[in-house]
C-alpha cells in the first residue's frame, strides 16, 4: 500500500495528541515518517516511540516530555532519525500559546520557510 500510494505521490498524514490512540488500535508501521512533538507523559511518549518503530530508553523518553515548543524528533522513510526545531509564523506561536486560532500572512509564512 505505502509503495502504491508513493507512486501516486499520496502521503497519508495523521496527527494526535494521544499516540496510544493509534497502538492500541494497531495502527503501527502504516507511515513512512514521523515527527513526535513533547509527550504529555510517559505512556503518550512510549507510544509515540513505538508508532515511529524507535527504541526506547530513558533519555529519549525524558527529552521526548520535555520538548520545547516548535522541537520534535523527526524519523524520515529512510528511518533516519533526528532532533530537529520546526519554525512558524510567529502569528502561530502566539495563538499556540494563548489557545486561540491563528491566520498567517503570506509575508509570515513566506518569512517561516527560510
């Protein structure tokens, strides 16, 4: 399925804040890759680790909870794995943290991108 919807250029995209959601329902090994943003607890980021076929051990899941905002561990197709920072309008960063809704302007996204 993954090499079929590849060939069409399909990239199936989920995104969760409850990662056992996804395990529990035995929906492992369904994407290529993966960005685990913080984990609210132990149990969401053993998880996130699982989904993402990572191993863990307590580093990862202890820096893996305490993330900054905008920093994720990314695994791509390749399976290659790293800590990157995701940049964003900063209008998203501010609606983020005062729980509302945002637009962004065409010169902040533009600005996000490079």
């Amino acid at each position: 399925a993954q090499r079929m919807g590849r060939s069409e250029l399909l990239v199936p995209s989920i995104a969760t804040q409850t990662p056992s959601d996804l395990t529990d329902a035995g929906l492992t090994n369904l994407f290529g890759a993966y960005v685990l943003f913080r984990a609210v607890d132990e149990r969401q980021a053993r998880a996130a680790l699982e989904l993402a076929a990572l191993d863990c051990d307590d580093a990862i899941l202890e820096r893996l909870m305490t993330l900054p905002l905008g920093h994720a561990l990314l695994r791509d197709f390749r399976r290659r794995t790293e800590w990157v920072e995701v940049l964003a309008p900063r209008s998203y960063a501010h609606a983020v943290t005062e729980r509302r809704s945002f637009e962004a302007t065409e010169d902040e996204l533009v600005g996000a991108t490079r």
